[in-house]
C-alpha cells in the first residue's frame, strides 16, 4: 500500500471516529476546527488521487448515522451541507465561480446571514400545524424528534395568518444561547453531572432527551434560514422574500439577514458581524452568502453534498489542538502558587498562544 493511500486511510478512520463520538455519544473529543482540518486534508488528498475515492468516505456524506433511539424520518428533500471558504482569497474565487457559471459581468445579489451555531432542524407543517420535526441525520434520514421541538417556544405550533402552502417544510437551526449553556452546566456541575463542552452539544444532547420535560428546561431557541419541501401552495421566488414571508407566519429568523450586491458590501457584513460577534446572545462560527434569486440558484446546481450557489465563510478558530511540553510553577509575592502551561506554540483567534495559566491542578 502506498503511504498516500495509508494517510487516507488513517484520516477516514480517525474522521469516523470523531463523527461517531459527535453524533451519536453527544461526546466530540476535538474542536471544530481540528476536525475541519482533518475533513480539509482528506478532501484535498482525495481530489488529488481519485483511484484512492470510495463511496465509505466521510468526505462523501453529510453527517452521521441517525441513532437508533428515535424513529427514522426520511425527508422529502435532502438535507444538504455547505462549502466553507476561510479567507478573502477562498471567498472572492467562490464568487468568481458563479460569475463564470452564469456567464455576468457581474455578482448576483447575496441573501447574507449568521451561521447559528447549533442543530440543524426540520419542521413539517401540514394545514398550517406543526405535523413533525426531524433532526438533519446523515441529510438523507433524520431523526424524529417532534415531542422535544414543540417544547421550543420560539417554534409556532400553528402558523400565523393563512396562504401558507399547505405541506411546508421549514428548515433552521435549533441553538441554546449564552445564559441558558452557563446555568445548565452551572446546575450540572452542582450536581457532579457531566458537563456540555460547548452550546451547540448541549442543545443536541437537549433536543435528543428522551423526556421533553428535560427539553422544555433548557431554554432552545429557533432560528428559520430556509424551506426545504413544499406543496399546495406559492412562495416568493427569491431566499429573501421566503424569509420574509416566513416571518408573516410567526416563525423567527436571524435578525442580522442582509441582501449585498456588490463583493465590497459582503466583505463589510463580515466584518460588521465578526465585531457584533461577542455580544450576541447565541454562538455563531461564520456567515452564509447564498445566491438570493432562486432561478440562479437552480442554474447553478449542486455538487455531492452542497449546492454551488452558498458558501460559508468560517471566522477564524477559537479553540485548537496543540502539545503541552512541560507545566512551570509561579510563586506569586503572596505565595501563591500558579501553574503555566509551556504549550507548543498555536495560532488560535488571530493570536500565537504559547503560555496559559492553568488556574488550579
Ligand atoms: S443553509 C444547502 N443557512 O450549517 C444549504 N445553514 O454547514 C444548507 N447553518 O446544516 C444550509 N446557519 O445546520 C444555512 N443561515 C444558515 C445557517 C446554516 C447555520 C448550518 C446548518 C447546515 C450547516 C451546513
């Protein structure tokens, strides 16, 4: 075997791995980041030997295995994922790409919004009532997870107004904000329970409660970004018009939407957002540019798991992985001792950290 094809390997396996403690032990062992790295690394080694591709890659689904302690619910329209672009660079290319593509002169307008850092969530409403909701899964097959939805309050269950297509699946992200996370691993830490490594775990493990009392507790919130399938019934023919129209119907969506035209106007979001980023209320980890006009976005299509028409633009990582190569003791003028930690220098939220006080042992 070759040594790329034993890198491959060892990727894949370590991406299951890490896929499995995610979505199904509620329990991830790395950071995001860490793990986008590795998903980066494959990809590319992939896209550059293709006789090494196989169907079992990570690479080429959405997300894991649906767990088997809540009923299968296929969707009607699969449920995709989305390309991340890191940098300027990344993010104007993906912009040329579509010029190209549809043959302008010019960008397309972008419906530009946060991405809410939390859990993917679809909601079924039939007649207006709310008939089901069902975790994204592996894009194919989510869970059933409706008890625990319809203890959100943010979450109509019954439409506002009327001239809503009759079968409507509204898409969006279910996120546990800031105060909520911190008095739940408060009461946890109480009582000796484990604690969530971050807000967007915390809500997935709180919408796959087998109680919904347990649920109703946590203080989710919901946040609508799209519809999936709909019937019996007409919509605006653009993302932002769908969005609005969503509003109408008492469902809740991101505040911060945008529509730029012009690549200057969608570098300003950025950075608009990247400095509101630490005083909203609930974590976000990028923004989402998405061809706001849906015939264009049907020009331009899909490739395997993710439309060619949305980008995400990651802001830079705030955790990451590195070697801690030795723990000095400080004896401060009051005598008391602190433990630093001599780390392997790593670039972590646009700084070099290579020290860090550990406050106790
Ligand atoms: S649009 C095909 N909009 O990001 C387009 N997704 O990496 C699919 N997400 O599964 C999604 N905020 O859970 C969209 N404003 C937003 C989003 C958003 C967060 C999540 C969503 C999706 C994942 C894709």
């Amino acid at each position: 075997m070759s040594s790329t094809e034993q890198t491959i390997l060892a990727l894949r396996a370590q991406l299951d791995e890490h896929n499995h403690r995610y979505y199904v032990m509620n329990e991830p062992s790395i950071p995001d980041a860490e793990y986008d790295r590795l998903f980066y690394e494959l990809k590319a080694l992939e896209e550059k030997h293709p006789e090494f591709a196989s169907p079992d890659s990570p690479t080429q689904r959405v997300g894991a295995q649906p767990s088997s302690a809540f009923a299968p619910i296929r969707h009607k329209v699969p449920m995709l994922s989305l390309d991340n672009v890191f940098s300027d660079e990344e993010f104007e290319a993906f912009i040329q790409r579509i010029q190209e593509r549809l043959q302008s002169a010019s960008m397309p307008a972008m419906a530009v919004e946060p991405k809410l850092d939390g859990v993917a969530v679809s909601l079924f409403y039939e007649n207006g009532r709310l008939s089901y909701a069902a975790t994204r899964g592996d894009g194919e097959t989510g869970e059933d997870i409706t008890h625990n939805v319809r203890t959100i309050k943010s979450i109509p269950l019954k439409l506002q107004g009327n001239g809503f297509p009759a079968e409507l699946e509204v898409r969006g992200e279910v996120v546990m904000p800031h105060a909520a996370f911190k008095e739940l691993n408060a009461e946890a830490e109480k009582n000796g329970l484990k604690v969530f490594v971050n807000p967007r775990n915390a809500a997935s493990g709180s919408l796959r409660q087998l109680d919904p009392a347990v649920t109703a507790k946590r203080g989710l919130r919901f946040y609508a970004y799209s519809v999936g399938f709909y019937a019996k019934g007409k919509l605006p023919s653009a993302h932002s018009g769908v969005l609005a129209r969503l509003r109408e119907y008492g469902l809740p969506t991101s505040p911060e939407l945008r529509c730029c035209k012009t690549l200057q106007e969608c570098q300003e979001y950025y950075g608009e957002l990247a400095d509101k980023r630490e005083g909203l209320a609930y974590d976000i980890d990028g923004i989402v540019y998405k061809v706001d006009d849906f015939a264009l976005q049907q020009e331009l299509g899909f490739v395997s798991r993710a439309p060619r028409w949305a980008v995400a633009f990651k802001f830079p990582a705030q955790e990451a992985v590195t070697r801690l190569n030795d723990v000095d003791f400080q004896v401060g003028r009051t005598g008391a001792v602190t433990p630093v930690a001599r780390l392997e220098p790593v670039f972590v939220g646009g700084v070099t950290v290579s020290n860090a006080t550990l406050h106790n042992m």
